[in-house]
C-alpha cells in the first residue's frame, strides 16, 4: 500500500472529523478527500485550511494508506475518528 496524506480537521459546529476535498469543501468521509504526496502539495493545503476558521479548527495532515478498497487511516486512533460516534453507540446498543 502506497503512503499519502491527506489534511483533516474538525468541524467547528459540532466537533466531527472531517477531510478536505480536491474542491476545497469538506467531507465526513475520508474516501471524498484529497490526497497529496508531496510538502508543497501538503503546505499548500494546510495554508488554506489555517484560513477556515469560522468552519474548522486545528487542521493537521494526516498520513493515510492508499488501498484497492480506498482511502485507509494510518492509525487506529484516526480509523477510530474517521468512523465517527455513530458506531460507539449503536455497538452499546443506541438508536441513532
């Protein structure tokens, strides 16, 4: 699996996890996000979304995996993340 990154941060209304789109917008899927390879693909991406405050806050990079399947996190913490609150409750059993 080739190793790219892509720029994610969290959403200020509500605090969720979400990717930057090769249209500058932002997702809650880590599959719609841009993936960059280089660190002036990368400083070019975070310079934008350092100016996205009233949407998003603390915007990092992040490493990812590229697989047949899609987009992967690098870590469990980020896989985590990505997945979002929805599948913590409905495994201790909430209806959401």
């Amino acid at each position: 699996m080739e190793s790219v990154f892509v720029v994610t941060a969290s959403r200020t209304s509500d605090g969720r996890a979400v990717y930057l789109r090769p249209d500058r917008r932002w997702s809650e899927t880590l599959g719609e996000a841009q993936w960059v390879a280089d660190r002036d693909a990368q400083a070019s991406a975070m310079s934008w979304a350092g100016t996205q405050q009233y949407d998003v806050c603390d915007p990092y990079v992040l490493p990812v995996f590229m697989a047949e399947s899609g987009l992967i996190a690098s870590s469990t913490r980020e896989r985590i993340r990505a997945a979002g609150p929805r599948w913590i409750a409905e495994r201790f059993g909430y209806e959401v």
